[in-house]
C-alpha cells in the first residue's frame, strides 16, 4: 500500500474519532454541499439514494431538537456549529424513474411497503456512513449519535410522515481535549467469519 492511501486511511479511520466537544468554529454552507455532493456518489441497491438530511445550524433550529436528546447529548450538541438529522425517505421511490434506468423499479417499491421500509433504513444509513466519511475526507470532525427520541424528532421536523429519523450526527471541528479515550474494537475472530 502506497503512502497516500496508507494516510487516507489514517486519516478517515484509524486517527478519526467520536468528537463529544467542539471548536468555536463555523462551518460554511458550502462545505455541507460539498459533503453530500461527495456522500451521494456512494453505492445503494438500486441507486435508491433514500437519504435526506436536515443540517441544524442556529440556535433556534437546535433548541426544536434538545427536547428529544439525552441529557449527555445537550451540551455537545448546542457546541457543535451544526447537527444533522440523518434520515430516511419513506417515499424514496418517487424518485426511481429519474435516478434508476429501469422506471418500473418505482412500482416495484410502491407495491411492496415491506420491502420499501427495510430498503429505506438500510440504504439511508449506509449514505448516513458515507456523510460522516465525506465529512472527515473535507477535514471535519464528527459526532454520531443515537442518544434520542426519533418519534419527538420525527414529530418536530417530520410532522407529515413521511421522513424517519435513522441517526443524528454533530459536525464542526473538534475540541481533542474532550475526547474520551480510544475504546478497544473487536479483533477479526471475533467478528469475521471466512466460509
């Protein structure tokens, strides 16, 4: 492995860590265009991209939020200069004829709520991971979190329906004298298993 990939892999994952406070630094809104415009590329079956994402930046837009957060996740996330609710369209196959080569695919969906469902939150994460990687490859830091009531979220944010919150993630540049220490990941045999 070359030294470029060998530091991009550092960079992305093995020095990257959950930041739990954060520096008094703005993150311009073109930098949050950017970010998805890296994260959309990502793979998702069938290219359903069901991803959609609120970025929380003012005050006011974050105190609508802290009534659905854990206590342990206020303060960070007022501190972060933005939070962004990561969720999922329900309806992401309205879409198909536009983003996928087969138009009919748009049925296939439509006609299937079990299938649309588990489709929707598998592939929303999966573009939710490919943000936080997006926003670390343009040299911001993270802070995922499932400390929260997605119904309150939803409630607030998605009062139609239609959106589910998968996951909230604080974006900003992180304050390293807050990080928690390194917690240990399970090793291969652990995890893997090789048929």
């Amino acid at each position: 492995m070359d030294t470029t990939m060998q530091a991009a892999i550092a960079h992305l994952f093995l020095n990257a860590r959950t930041q739990n406070g954060w520096l008094d630094r703005p993150v311009p809104d073109a930098l949050l265009r950017e970010i998805y415009d890296v994260a959309k590329m990502g793979p998702t079956s069938m290219n359903t991209q069901p991803m959609r994402v609120v970025f929380l930046r003012t005050p006011e837009a974050k105190k609508r939020l802290v009534p659905a957060l854990m206590a342990a996740n206020v303060d960070k996330t007022a501190a972060a200069p933005v939070t962004a609710i990561v969720a999922r369209d329900t309806k992401f196959y309205e879409y198909m004829p536009e983003i996928w080569h087969k138009p009919e695919a748009r049925e296939t969906f439509a006609g299937n709520p079990a299938l649309a469902a588990a489709t929707a939150q598998r592939n929303a994460t999966l573009q939710g991971a490919y943000l936080m990687i997006a926003a670390r490859a343009v040299g911001l830091d993270c802070g995922p979190m499932s400390g929260f009531d997605a119904a309150k979220v939803d409630a607030e944010f998605f009062p139609d329906g239609r959106f589910k919150t998968d996951f909230l993630c604080n974006l900003g540049y992180g304050d390293a004298s807050k990080l928690f220490g390194r917690q240990k990941r399970l090793p291969f045999e652990t995890a893997c298993t090789v048929l």
